[in-house]
C-alpha cells in the first residue's frame, strides 16, 4: 500500500480540489479523504507538502520510432521520456517501419509497450502502408486493441477514402486523428512561407496548406457524426474554422503542441533546424490565435507531437533536415510557464487540457482521480524553476534546451509503483 499525504490536488473530472490524501493499493485509488493514516507498517508515505497532487498526464499523439526507426527513439526510451514528464498514458502514432495496419505490428508494438512502466497504447493507420488509397482493416485492428486511427505524418489528400474511414470509425466509436497539410501546396515542408522561408530563400508551407484540408475534413466529419481530431493545430484560420465546426457538432476536437502556443516562425531562424516541424511554426498572431483557442475551448487538447531524430539528421541543410521536435519532457513545464503563469489559464484548465480531455477522446481509463479509480499519480512543484540540458529520450532536438521553465514532476506513480 502508498499513502500520499500532505498534499494539494486537483482533479478536474472528479471535481477535487483541495487538501486530500490518497491511499493506494496495488494500482487502484482506494480512499481519497483528509488526514488518512497509514493501515500497517507496511504502507509507504510519501509527504507531498507544498506539492501538486495531480493525475498522471495523458499524451494522444508521440512517435517513438519503433519498429523501424530505433536510432532515433524506441518504446522503452520514449515511456522514459514521457514518465519524466508526468505522463502516464501515451498514445502512439503509426507511422512506423513496417506501419500499424496489420494485426502482427500492432501486438508487437503492445508487446513492447507492456514492457514498460507507464500505460502504452497505439493507434492504428487509416490506410494500407499510409498510401492513402485502400483502407486499413480498421474493424479488425480496432477488435486487437488500438485506440484509433491516423496516417499522422502524411496527409489524406482523397476525400473520398476520408470519407469512408470517417464513416467505418463512427461505426466502431473511435476517433481519427489527421494531420492536415496538402502537400500540393508546400514547396519546402517545416518552414513557414513568410518571413522564415524568406530568411532561408526557399518556397516554404503557406497556412493554405493547412487550412483548406482541415475545411474539407471538418465538413465530412459533420456529415459523418464521426469523432475526429486536427493534429497540431498551427494557424489562426484554423482556430477559427474549428471554432465554428464545433457549434454545428460534438464530435470535433483539436489539439495544439506546445511549441505552437510558445514559438513563432523566429525561433527557426534562429535554431535552424531544431525548430523545423511540420505544420510549421507560424507568425505571433496564430500563436496568439491557438492560446486563445485553449482558453475558450475551441482546441480542447494539449499534445506533444513528440518527434525524435538523430543528432546527424538534424545537422543537415535546412531544406534536408527532418521536421519535428521532441516535447515530452518539457510539456508541463511550458504549458505552466507560459499559460498559467501567462494568465490564459487555470492550473485545473491546463489539467483539462493534458489528461482529462485526452483520456476521454480515446475512450482510456486515465485522467482523473477516485476512489476505484487507476492509481496513476503525479506530484509536481509548480513553483520550481529548472533549465532542460539533459533528456531521458535518445533525442535532443529542441530549441528549448537551455531555457528556464517553471513547473517540475518530482515524483511519477503509474498503476500504484513509484517510478
């Protein structure tokens, strides 16, 4: 048994918050009051004085590159990564080598996923080899054990096979996650087309890219019921395309990376290709436009996009080097940093944002705090001030590296063991 006590929590779904300690048994919340003492000797307490008692956070959209791509990051190292940053859950995109579009991918990837000590789940891909084309045995994949669907990191360009994954996803009450870039209209993918792409001298990725699939997709998904999701929101536009959808249906959500809500287009000119990602980062005003988007709703996840490459692959040219950065690490800290202490949101708001609106739109049993309830637990020191340097991921490619943050996990408890 584990005793937590001392501490302040707040739990959005549950409704605490407040001075509570938890008693834990195995990997299950079994009390939640004021003043609990331990049963037996045998339980260990953890004094969370001054401490955040918070659930674990849930993050529905890493790469961890296994298989195929295990230079840059496998499963182990990534739960790692994401168990320093608090979270608990993660959900995994499919873009692997070879992809999750069949049934031996997918138990392998849960295989190795169970390996760890956090809670590992993956999505499987839409379509066959991410071809966009002939669709994945979603049915059958979604009986093994994915949580949902996404090419993520190539975009549906047909509508028509969007469509029709729409429609086999609402059937089976599973959302898709899109990644929404029309590659028609990008000349230089990672870099935004204004002042960045200029300072490079290459075409870059105009926000039309962006917005116009996500137009398309948004009106399907109404016509469809389906539950979708727009990846990595990154212009203002989009905001407001979604805004919009969302007043005519339910089943429309979106997420935004922290590096959108915190860096423009200047941050790639000055750390190159640590700061390429795709979609882009954009101009001050869309920045603006996504806080906004999180403060009133309009974007009702916060998700990492963690992206791991090699050192080596991240030292090419700027038009050679691969897009994206990693994130799992230093999240919380950002979203404490810059919304929270920015004043566009509550602790419990930025909660919301990165555990409970996340377990709930893959449907996980994760993201909160009860009594019968998973015993998925961090504590965080909201006050601490810390500088990233080193990383528990294989990658380091982050322009935040160096940067001081606020807000720091001291201690991660997933399914009852302290990690």
């Amino acid at each position: 048994m584990l005793l937590i006590k001392n501490g302040y929590m707040i739990d959005p779904k549950s409704g605490w918050d407040g001075n509570y300690d938890l008693l834990i048994e195995n990997d299950t919340i079994i009390k939640i009051g004021k003043k609990l003492e331990a049963p037996d000797r045998k339980c260990r307490m953890i004094d969370a004085e001054g401490l955040l008692v918070a659930p674990g956070l849930v993050d529905v959209h890493v790469h961890f590159r296994e298989p195929g791509f295990t230079e840059k990051e496998d499963i182990a190292t990534g739960a790692a990564a994401a168990a320093r940053g608090g979270f608990t859950s993660v959900v995994l995109m499919a873009n692997t080598r070879p992809p999750v579009d069949n049934l031996e991918t997918l138990a392998f990837v849960q295989k190795r996923g169970e390996e760890t000590g956090i809670h590992v789940y993956t999505c499987a891909n839409v379509t066959m080899a991410m071809q966009g084309k002939e669709l994945a045995p979603m049915r059958a994949l979604a009986e093994a054990g994915a949580v949902g669907f996404t090419d993520d990191g190539i975009p549906l360009t047909d509508a028509e096979v969007v469509r029709s994954a729409m429609r086999n996803a609402a059937a089976l009450d599973m959302p898709v996650s899109f990644h929404e870039e029309d590659p028609r209209l990008i000349e230089n993918n990672g870099i935004n087309k204004g002042r960045a792409s200029e300072y490079f001298g290459i075409g870059g990725s105009p926000r039309e890219a962006e917005t116009t699939m996500v137009e398309r997709d948004l009106k399907i998904a109404l016509e469809t019921g389906a539950s979708i999701n727009i990846q990595h929101v990154s212009a203002k536009e989009t905001v407001e395309l979604i805004r919009r959808a969302k007043e005519k249906g339910k089943n429309i959500h979106a997420e935004a990376a922290p590096h959108h809500f915190t860096l423009t287009e200047e941050a790639v000119i000055q750390y190159g290709a640590l700061a390429k990602m795709n979609p882009p980062l954009r101009e001050e005003a869309d920045r603006q436009a996504i806080i906004k988007g999180l403060v009133d709703g309009t974007i009702d996840l916060i998700a990492t996009d963690h992206a791991p490459h090699t050192a080596e692959e991240k030292a090419r040219r700027i038009t050679e080097a691969p897009s994206g950065i990693i994130g799992l690490e230093t999240a919380l800290a950002l979203g404490i940093t810059e919304l929270v202490d920015g004043g566009y949101l509550t602790m419990r708001q930025l909660l919301t944002l990165m555990s409970t609106n996340p377990a709930n739109l893959y449907h996980l049993n994760a993201g909160y705090l009860a009594e019968g309830g998973p015993a998925d637990i961090i504590l965080i020191d909201t006050t601490a001030e810390w500088v990233p340097l080193e990383y528990a991921s294989k990658a380091s490619n982050t322009p935040f590296t160096g940067r001081k943050l606020k807000g720091k996990v001291v201690a991660v408890i997933c399914a009852g063991r302290v990690l």
